[in-house]
C-alpha cells in the first residue's frame, strides 16, 4: 500500500490515516461494484466543485481522466455547476482543472 494516494501524501506522517484512506476509501467504497470507477470519478468531482473543496480536486481531475472521464467532459460538468455551485467555486475549479490538463500535456 505504499505506493497508494493516502500513503504518498502523508503515510509517514499519519499512517493510520493513510491506511483508512487506501484500504477503505480507494479500495472498498471505490471499488464496489454498483458504480464504475469513472462516474464515482464524475460524482467526486462534483461534490468537491460544489463544497468549494480545491485541496483535493487537483487529485480528482486527475483521477477522473485515468478512469476514462475526457477533458471536454470535466470542463463541462465545472461550467454546469458555475449555476448551481456558484461562480466562484466555479472558476477556481477551472483553474485548477485547466493546471491539471497542462500537467498532463492535454
């Protein structure tokens, strides 16, 4: 499990933390079988635009394009929630979707 997002971030700093972070989140709610991994992607995505949460949204962006989600899609989905999210939330999940893309050369 060390190579898993919970231990990377802060595994030698809080490892019980890491451990519930890699082996209950990532592993047994994300992999249970009544979503696929790409919409629990969309869904994330959503709810951190939504809740004004950027500390971890970078990792979801990130995350939701390895599980198949396109770049057009997210910013979609960001532009959408501009109305029912606020605008503000909005554009700084923009900016920081429009960083994550750049990282990934896309």
């Amino acid at each position: 499990m060390v190579n898993n997002p919970g231990h990377q971030a802060f595994g030698d700093f809080a490892p019980a933390a890491a451990d519930f972070t890699d082996r209950v989140l990532f592993g047994e709610v994300w992999e249970r079988p009544q979503l696929n991994s790409r919409d629990r992607s969309l869904i994330t995505i959503t709810n951190l635009v939504s809740q004004y949460r950027i500390n971890e949204l970078g990792f979801h962006i990130k995350k939701g394009i390895e599980n198949g989600l396109s770049k057009e899609e997210i910013i979609e989905v960001i532009t959408h929630l501009a109305f029912y999210a606020g605008w503000p939330a909005a554009m700084s999940a923009l900016n920081i979707a429009k960083n994550v893309f750049k990282d990934l050369d896309i």
